[in-house]
C-alpha cells in the first residue's frame, strides 16, 4: 500500500472564503490571488473553488496559461507584471491585465506592437518599498501610460505593509490619497489583511480587493485573531497516520540530537511525515497534532520522514490511527494552520507554499 500521508484540498471552503471575503468588501471586485501554485493548493485544484471569482491575479505566465486553459475567459492580472519585452506579446494574445511598477516596463509597452491595447494597473510605492513608482514620480508614470497607443485603461494600485497590525494603513492610505488625487482609474488597495480589518470605508476598499491568504482559511493577522474569528474554513488538510507506538521510559530519549527526554515513562507515536513532505523542520517540541480527533503535541526533532508525537491524551491510539497535522479530522475536529505555523516560528502561507510534490493530493467539496 501506498505511504499513508495525503493532503486534500476542500473546494467548499475555498468558495465559502471568497464569499467572506466579498461579504467584508461590499461592492468591491474580488480577485483570487493564485500565485504560487494557489499557495501550493495547485491551481487546477483549487478552480472550481474559485471560479465565482471577478478574476484571477498570479505572477507568471505559465500559471496564467493554465487558468486560460481551465476555460476562464475573465480578467487575469499579472501582479508584478512583465519581466521582458517578449512577455508583451503572450499579454496580448491571452488577453491579460498587467502591473506596471517600473520605467522599463512602460518602456517595453511604447515599442510593444499590438492590434488590442493592453489593461495596466500603474503601481504607487506607498511605503512598502518593494516595487512601484515613488509617489513624486507617479503622476509622470501615469502620464506616459496615458500617451501610449498601446494601453487602453489605466488602474491604480498600491500594497499596504501593516494591514495586520497595529500600525494600520493610515500612512500609507494618505499617501496614495496624494498621489492619485485627481486622476482616472479603477483603484486596487486591499489585499486579506487590509480587506477584512479596514474595507468597511469605500475609499479604502476600492474597486477590487486583492484576497490571497485568507482565501485559503487563514487568518492574516494571526495570532491577534484566528481564522474562525473572520468565519474562514480551513481549504487543505495535510493528514497521516501513526505507523509505530512505543513505550518510552523515563529519562530516554527520542530522535536525532535527543533533544526531547522523558520526565516519566510515557506513549508515543510515530507518524508517515517529515520535512520532506513540507512539515516544517523548525517545528518545536509542543507543536500542536491532532491523533484521532484528539489534540496533542510532537516531541523532539522533525525528521524527513517521521515525526514523533505525544500519545499520553490519546490511550486508545494504535498503529494507523488518524494523524491530522493540520486542517480536518474525520471526527470533525480542526487544527488551524496558523496554530502550527506559529509554533514553527512561520506563517500559514509557508506551510502551504511548502507542501512537498510526494505528497498525493486530492479534492473534495
């Protein structure tokens, strides 16, 4: 038989997300961020999930290919735009959006050859200082898009920083204010963080929201809330079973570097998943688990392939019981992502992003 791990990717949670999503920013459009292989949930999987979504935003070309070809004929957004001139003409013949953060880019658009002009979203650097114009030189971007042939609309974006916390949007909020003041075009500011914790101002929502992580069940201000605080469902479930118990007495040991010893004799369990299936390696003694339904914690150092779980909780459990490492148990228990991810000193997103291609994945409403 095969390796009993596997991850299943919920298309009902997915499609109940983005309908929280769109109920925090009424009125607004809502894209499906997509990227990274929809943060390893894979793009094909996660479709039918997401087809109620106004569009499909993602990075690269190869990924836009496969949404065209699930039979999406909506908007799709490349999100950091177009890396080489060349890139222009797939643009023009899959029809797509396109961020433009830099002078380049609208350099490539004014010798691009195009019998159907393209739909930009012009990119203020607003604080994040990652990609997009400086806010003194936003206006002469726009003016430059504005005299080309070969763009028809223009759409006004920006990336808040500090969604999630306590620093807010304000700064960054009055800067973009500023900054577009006057000027024509749909604007895109909110990604999850900023949707679900300041959308309620119609300003600030915009025309589109950008909805990535919490799309997928997790909170993006976690630990401050969880995702059942925002009515999120977890979309992936990575579980496994226990191929091994074992007595452990006190004062022995358990996998490499023995950095986990035992105070009093105690059972414990061996599960098929380990840094090689995506679990993360850092995870630290005391990361949550559930084993039939019930919660209890890993013990020691993740391994490739295995890792070591409390069963002091769990005194029924025997080899091939249940192992849910995050999601849905079949007793209908849940363990958030993010409960994981922070114990791992990470974010749920890494944990999605890292789930490992030997791992088999399969849908379910």
């Amino acid at each position: 038989m095969p390796r009993p791990i596997h991850a299943t990717i919920h298309t009902g949670a997915l499609r109940h997300n983005l309908a929280q999503m769109r109920a925090a920013a009424p009125g607004a459009r809502v894209w499906a961020i997509v990227k990274a292989n929809a943060y390893g949930h894979g793009i094909e999987r996660a479709f039918e999930g997401l087809r109620g979504a106004d569009g499909f935003a993602l990075l690269d070309l190869a990924e836009a290919q496969r949404v065209r070809d699930l039979g999406w004929r909506g908007p799709i957004l490349l999100l950091e735009g177009v890396f080489e001139p060349r890139d222009l003409e797939l643009c023009s013949r899959l029809n797509l959006w396109h961020a433009v953060h830099g002078d380049e880019q609208i350099d490539w658009l004014a010798t691009h050859k195009t019998h159907q002009p393209h739909r930009v979203f012009l990119k203020l650097n607003s604080g994040m200082n990652r990609l997009g114009f400086a806010p003194e030189r936003f206006r002469s971007a726009y003016a430059r898009l504005q005299a080309l042939p070969q763009v028809d609309e223009i759409s006004l974006m920006t990336h808040f920083s500090d969604a999630d916390g306590p620093k807010g949007i304000g700064a960054q909020w009055a800067v973009f204010q500023r900054a577009t003041d006057g000027l024509a075009g749909e604007r895109s500011l909110c990604n999850s963080a900023a949707a679900l914790r300041h959308a309620q101002d119609a300003a600030v929502r915009g025309d589109w929201v950008r909805p990535g992580i919490a799309v997928y069940g997790s909170s993006p201000d976690f630990p401050e809330h969880d995702a059942a605080h925002w009515g999120l469902q977890p979309s992936m479930t990575l579980a496994s079973k226990l191929i091994a118990v074992n007595a452990l007495p006190a004062g022995a040991s358990t996998g490499y570097g023995s950095i986990f010893t035992a105070e009093a004799p105690m059972r414990i369990g061996v599960v098929a998943c380990g840094y090689a299936d995506g679990y993360p390696r850092h995870a630290p003694t005391g990361t949550p688990v559930l084993v039939d339904g019930v919660r209890t914690r890993t013990l020691g150092r993740v391994s490739m392939d295995m890792i070591v779980v409390d069963l002091t909780p769990v005194p029924q459990a025997a080899p091939g019981s249940e192992v849910t490492l995050w999601g849905r148990a079949g007793s209908g228990a849940v363990l958030p992502i993010d409960e994981v991810a922070h114990a791992a000193g990470t974010v749920g997103y890494e944990l999605m992003c890292a789930l490992a291609p030997r791992v088999p994945v399969s849908v379910e409403e």
